[in-house]
C-alpha cells in the first residue's frame, strides 16, 4: 500500500546500478520508502551518499508548499541522515525537475546542449581536413550530425510527453548552429539560407 500504482499495477522503485528511484504520491509513503531503502541497504553493507540523496517535489504548487511545510517540521530522514530537497536531478541521463514534465525536458535538453556543440565542432574540424573534402566533407558532416550527435541529443526522447515551445526553440538553435558551423557562415546569415 506504500507503493504507487499505475491503474492497478504497482510502480517498483526504479534500481540500475547505484542509482534508485522510487515514486512516492504522499510524504508518509516517502517516509516509508526511505525506511524500506535504508533496511535494504543495510541487509547488503552498503551506504547512501548523503550529499546526492534526495528527494523533487513534483505536483501542484498548493501541494508542494504543504509538503514543504511538514518536511520542515519533521524532516524526512534516511538512516541517519535528513534528505535533502533538489530542484532538479539527473537519474539515467534524463533530468527530472520539480516544474513537471515540460520543465524535465527542456532541463535534459540544455544538460546535453554543452556536449552536443562540441561535438558540433569536433564534426567542423573532421570536415575541414583535406581528406573528408575529396570524399564530399558535407555529406560526412551531415552522415555524423544524423548517426552520432543527434542520437545522442535525443537520447530517450520517446519519452518526452509535453515540450515546450522555449525546448523547440532550443533544439532549432542547435541545428542551425551545426549549419552554420559546417558551412562556415557568420550568425547574420538567414535562416531561410540555411
């Protein structure tokens, strides 16, 4: 009865590796998960890192201020340490943020945005070599923008059930950005001409 369900089915916690994720819909069942958590890692002689426990307060904002409320005046523990609330957290290459689903995704797009511009320009420099340029440089450049960068952008997007205009806008930017950078044209240059 701790455990949240889906219809009638009920939603383990989430374990690959060292990284948990347990679902709760109310804070007792919060609290007794940490409760059940900690006993299992007890059982096994092992130990959480107390800096990356925590806990995301998703909902509406109501309800996340009352909780907030009673986890200041009986802070949530496990073991014998108090679990921190996170903003946001990356479990699996995905980052879930309290603002809910389209707030997650925008989040996951702008963690990999830094990885994916250098890839962007580590695909330039492949291009600009002398050899890619006698075996068509663009098209290699187009073959590693499709096989290698965006896979990697996009990684579980299937997933990604609401997104928001500003994550598109995100997106769009990375792509011209790769544009330009593999046609060498300056940020002036129109979109249109892209």
């Amino acid at each position: 009865s701790d455990e949240i369900c889906y219809g009638n089915v009920r939603l383990q916690p989430v374990i690959f590796q060292d990284d948990i994720l347990r679902l709760s819909d109310s804070l007792a069942s919060a609290r007794v998960g940490h409760v059940k958590l900690n006993a299992v890692m007890g059982q096994k002689k092992l130990k959480f890192n107390s800096e990356k426990t925590g806990f995301i307060l998703m909902g509406e904002e109501i309800a996340k201020n009352r909780n907030r409320l009673l986890i200041k005046r009986s802070p949530v523990k496990c073991g014998d340490f108090e679990v921190i609330e996170k903003l946001s957290d990356k479990y699996l290459g995905d980052v879930f943020h309290e603002d809910g689903l389209a707030a997650s995704v925008r989040a996951t797009v702008k963690d990999r945005q830094g990885k994916v511009k250098a890839a962007i320009l580590e695909a330039a420099a492949i291009v600009e070599d002398l050899r890619s340029q006698c075996v068509g440089g663009f098209m290699a450049a187009v073959d590693l923008w499709e096989l290698a960068i965006i896979p990697t952008l996009l990684y579980n997007a299937s997933t990604w059930t609401e997104v928001d205009d500003e994550t598109i806008e995100i997106l769009e930017e990375l792509q011209l950005f790769f544009l330009r950078m593999i046609l060498r044209v300056p940020v002036s240059t129109p979109k249109a001409a892209l």
